[in-house]
C-alpha cells in the first residue's frame, strides 16, 4: 500500500474522523493525573532532556550496554527522526531487535526500563521519536498549563501523524540496513533476520498497523517484523465492528499488556476494551497480560514525572513478561516458549496480573 493509499485507509477508519480516532485514544502522557498548570520554560525542558540523556549515557557504559543519541534524516520524507540506540556491549552479536514507537507527545525517553531490559538482555533497542506527535508539540503549551497541553494534544492526533508514523518505522528499517553495513558501531551488532516492533499508546497503534490491522482500503504490513509488543493498544468504537474483521489479518507473534486503570487519559478507551485487539488476532501465539491496579502512565515509564507508588513492581512484571516473549520468538528459545505456554508466566504473575494466550 503506497502513502497515498495508507492516507485515505486511515481516515475512512469505520467512518470515522481521525480526530476523534487518535485526540481520544492515544496519548502518552498521564493526563489524568497532570496538574491544572505547569510552570515549564521550553529550554528548562531541553535543560532536563539534556541532563537526563548524559545520565543515561553514562548509567549504560557501567551495565552492559552503550546509550547512543542520533538524528537519521529521511530523504523521501524530509522528515529528521531522534533516535535513541541501547547497544549491547557485553556480549559478541548480531542482536535480535526491537525498534520502540512512543506515545502522543513522547520522546525517545520513553519506557526507558524497557530500553536498558532488553539490552542488558542481549537486544538491540532502536526507540524512535516522531515528529510532530513528540514532546516538541507541547513546548509552547508547558507555561500556560493543562487546557492549553489538550490543545497541543488534540491538534496533533491527525491521520497525518498517524500515517507519517508506520513511514518512519519504515525508514528506520531501511536504514537499519544500511547503517549495519557501513557503521562500526552497528557492524556485527545487528541481526536484521529477528526484528520486532514494540509501541506504548500510539505507538502502540503504529505497532498494530504494521502488524497487519484491517484498513478499509487494505492491510498495511512490513514483513520485516518478525514479532509485535502492544502496550495499552487503542480501541475505538468499541461494540460497533466485529474484532476478527478488523485485526484477524495479523499473523506474527502478539503480546499485548495492559492493566485494569488503562483507561484513555482523555477518553475513548476504557480498560475493558484494551483487550479487543487480542481477542480479534484469529492466530496462534498470542498472549494478554493484565495488570492488576496498572493504569496507562506506568507502561510508558512517565518520562519527566515522578513514579507512582507500585510502578517499580508493575515494570518489573513488564519487563519479564515482555523479555521472555521476545526470547520465545526473536531468539527461538525452547525454555521461554514453555514458560509462557505451559504455566510458568501464569505462575510468576500470580494474583498482580491475568494471563492468557492462544
């Protein structure tokens, strides 16, 4: 399916408006909670990225993986994409890899406990910044508070941004491709034959996409993706179509996680509904874990907020669940594959989450 097409699929989405199919779903941050008015310069922000990111660099030279900040220009679009690599360093590659898709107003510092996981881990992290549907859209808002952040938000959930998203997850393979030729710090590293793509919110949505979910217009796919991880995946119009329709063309390996407050911060999604996509996948080797007392927040690692109570322990399940799943299925490792099939996922969970695969 070219640009063009993709375009006209998404916005004929069950006849409905992309405003309201992303302002209401997909959003990063944790509105819900969010104060009636934040006092953030811009370049205080920037300030704080900066200092975070030099921590985090540092942090991953000491535990087994090297922290690197790009920009990768996309030609074809004129689109200038951050990236943010965890690279292994422990260990000889090629690397199994997971390219990250953040939420609406994200960065490539979210679910940074993921990122260093899944390095330490043995997987190459590629976590992708979208322009236009990134923290950048909300620096003008940060002064004049919440209202004003909504406003940002809303104008931003676009089929547009939606559509330039999946293009960007493809550029960044094409490039990968590239790059793992010609760069030393990618040469050896990258095993371009185990990819999967992993997205929280909206990024989960771009994850959905390109996993194969039902367009009107046709399936949008990249067979390069090998794997799919869905946090707090959006849902919209719940009861109004049938979900083998819209995700049953989804043949790749799914694990889709979610918790009982992952309600839409802005609406639209209620938790109940978060689950639809796993339901609706008609394919084998799928998996739903639900987090008990996890609201949306926690999945994507509230970059620039402060933990919940319970968050560390919540992201510790995460973490297992979503590692296990990729060593099942990049890495083809029979004891992982038993654990999640046969009682040991269910076991370790426990009462904090259900489980359930097919």
């Amino acid at each position: 399916m070219n640009r063009d097409s993709f375009r006209r699929a998404l916005y004929s989405l069950h006849g409905l408006t992309f405003m309201a199919f992303t302002a209401l779903t997909f959003l990063s941050l944790d509105c819900a909670s969010a104060p009636p008015a934040l006092a953030i310069k811009a370049d205080a922000l920037d300030k704080m990225r900066d200092a975070m990111q030099s921590k985090r660099m540092a942090k991953g030279a000491n535990t087994g993986f090297d922290v690197v900040y790009e920009k990768w220009f996309d030609p074809k679009s004129g689109r200038d994409l951050p990236v943010k690599m965890y690279i292994p360093n422990s260990c000889p590659g090629p690397f199994p890899v997971v390219i990250f898709s953040h939420g609406l107003g994200g960065s490539v510092e979210a679910a940074v406990y993921l990122g260093e996981y899944w390095a330490q881990h043995g997987y190459l992290g590629i976590f992708v910044q979208h322009p236009g549907s990134d923290t950048e859209i909300l620096k003008p808002a940060l002064a004049a508070g919440r209202s004003e952040m909504m406003r940002k938000m809303k104008e931003a959930a676009n089929g547009q941004n939606l559509m330039d998203r999946a293009m960007d997850i493809r550029f960044v393979l094409d490039e990968l491709e590239r790059r793992a030729r010609t760069e030393p710090k990618l040469k050896g590293k990258v095993n371009l034959a185990k990819i999967a793509i992993a997205g929280h919110s909206f990024g989960a949505g771009t994850a959905l996409a390109l996993a194969g979910q039902y367009f009107r217009v046709g399936i949008y796919t990249d067979s390069r993706i090998k794997a799919a991880i869905y946090l707090c995946p959006p849902v919209i119009a719940a009861g109004s179509f049938v979900p083998e329709q819209r995700y049953g063309n989804i043949k790749i390996p799914g694990l889709l996680l979610t918790g009982t407050k992952d309600n839409s911060p802005i609406g639209g999604t209620s938790a109940e509904d978060r689950r639809i996509p796993y339901d609706g996948i008609v394919s084998p080797h799928q998996y739903l874990v639900n987090v008990e007392g996890a609201d949306h927040g926690v999945f994507g690692g509230r970059a620039f907020r402060p933990p919940n109570e319970g968050d560390k322990q919540q992201q510790e399940m995460i973490e297992m669940v979503a590692t296990r799943f990729l060593d099942s299925y990049l890495k083809r490792d029979a004891a992982a594959s038993k654990w999640l099939d046969e009682g040991g996922a269910a076991a370790y969970l426990g009462k904090a989450a259900a489980y359930e695969h097919k």
